[in-house]
C-alpha cells in the first residue's frame, strides 16, 4: 500500500503557525507534495523542514518568497531531480521529482496565470515545454518498468464538474478552453489518469481550493485544481481518495486542502 497526500500550503511558514506542523505529525502518508513553500530550508522550522521520520527534499524558487515545491517521503530517494530541462523554470520553484522503488513522484506548481498579463504569457510557456516532457517521462518510464505520479497544484479545472461557479469563470484563467485543451491532451497524447476523478467519475469536485473572500469554503464554492495525475498501471491501483477539507474556515491552515489517495500493491 502507498498513500499520498498533495497540498499546496499558501506559505510553508505560515501554515506551520495555523496548524500544518500537527496535521503532518499526525498523517499516514508515505508520500508527501507541497506547493508553493515560498522559503528557503533555512528559513523553515525544524518540525516542517525536515521532520522526524521523513527525507525532506526542497526545490526553493530564485526569487525569494515566491513559489517552491518540496517532497517528502518515508523512505529515502534512490534520485532527486529539479526542473524538467527548460531553463526558465529550472529555478522557479516549480517542478521536483524524485525516484522511489518502481515509482517516479513529482511535485508540481504550474503558474496560475491572470488573463490579459505577462503572468499568462508565462503559463502558456510553461504548459507548452512541460507537455513534451510528460510524454517523455511517460515513456521513459515504461520502458524503465516504471510508474510515474506528478502530484500538484496544476492550476486549471479541467471540466465544468471541477468548479461550483464555471458559468462566470469561462474567461477566467483556470477554466479558459485553450488551458481545458492542454490539460485534456496530457490524458489523452501523454497518457496519464486523472486519478480521483477516474475514482468519483459523477461526482462535483471534490473541491480542493476555496478562495479567502467572502464565503466560499463555508459554501463550498471551490475549484479542483489540486491533482493526481499518474500512469494507467498506478492509476488502476487506486483504491480509494479523499479531500482533508478541514471542518470549519477557522481551521484552515491554507486555502487548499490536501488530497489524499491511496494506492493497492
């Protein structure tokens, strides 16, 4: 059995303060992507840089306080990869993956974008160099008798079901149709499994991002955003996933919640 939680944590640092550091003390989780860390190892507490228990791998972005993904696991890496070869993202603090028995993981934070900005030019450059890679990994992979995971926050909703509000969002970045297409090609041309979604084909959401303003969380008015997206022989090995939507906004140590699946030998 393999379980794995990803979560992007709006500030590692932050998050620790309003209640990260207890909820990944108390997890169950072999495998663990975090997005947007926004620090430097140094700058982490101990308890959430490198916890008892886990080998803790940072990819920090250059510029400070922004960005960075992490992945931790029970069992040391046998490899540690950052970037995926393209060097405008190499130190952005976007991709890391690392190669455990059988499995490659990777953490994921593509760039959310604002329609009509240079922060849109940059999600477009990014999704139009890591779709190739996808597929090579993919590949690689196979011919390796491996499977790959890429666990993360990618950034758009991929069908209606995945917003409560996708009426007035359709010119929003996120729901655009252009970011829709590209995600549908890295099921369909690079071959990868939306994970829980295969698992809860009918179902609205589960939601995994709720915006601070107004009463979004409290009306579960979310975007599902935050995926597992893996090869077909880990994906037919799901058993069963699960939103860690916390039980009121006062709770909420980001405004993401983890998503957790576990996986069958």
């Amino acid at each position: 059995m393999l379980t794995v939680t990803t979560v992007n944590v709006n500030g590692l640092r932050a998050a620790a303060r309003k209640g990260f550091a207890e909820w990944l003390a108390g997890t169950a989780a072999d495998v663990l992507c975090l997005q947007e860390v926004r620090a430097e190892e140094s700058q982490l507490p101990g308890e959430v840089g490198a916890p008892d228990g886990w080998y803790a791998v940072h990819a920090p972005a250059a510029a400070k306080g922004r960005a960075g993904v992490s992945l931790y696991t029970r069992r040391e890496p046998d490899a540690v990869r950052v970037g995926f070869g393209v060097s405008e993202f190499d130190a952005s603090g976007r991709y890391l993956e690392a190669d455990l028995p059988g499995l490659t993981v990777a953490s994921l934070y593509l760039p959310s974008g604002e329609v009509g900005t240079e922060r849109q030019e940059e999600k477009v450059r990014f999704m139009d160099t890591f779709l190739p890679y996808l597929k090579e990994l993919g590949e690689r992979a196979a011919a390796d008798g491996r499977e790959v995971l890429v666990c993360g926050d990618w950034n758009i909703a991929h069908r209606e079901a995945d917003l409560k509000n996708w009426r007035a969002n359709r010119r929003s970045s996120g729901f655009l149709p252009e970011e829709r297409a590209w995600f549908g090609r890295v099921l369909d041309e690079a071959g990868y499994v939306d994970v829980v979604r295969a698992l809860h084909p009918d179902r609205e959401g589960p939601y995994s991002w709720w915006s601070y303003r107004g009463r979004a969380f409290d009306n579960d008015s979310g975007w599902r955003i935050d995926y597992h997206l893996a090869t077909p022989g880990l994906a037919a090995r799901a058993l069963k996933a699960r939103v860690e939507r916390a039980e009121t906004h006062a709770a909420r140590w980001s405004d993401h919640a983890p998503v957790t699946v576990v996986y069958g030998p």
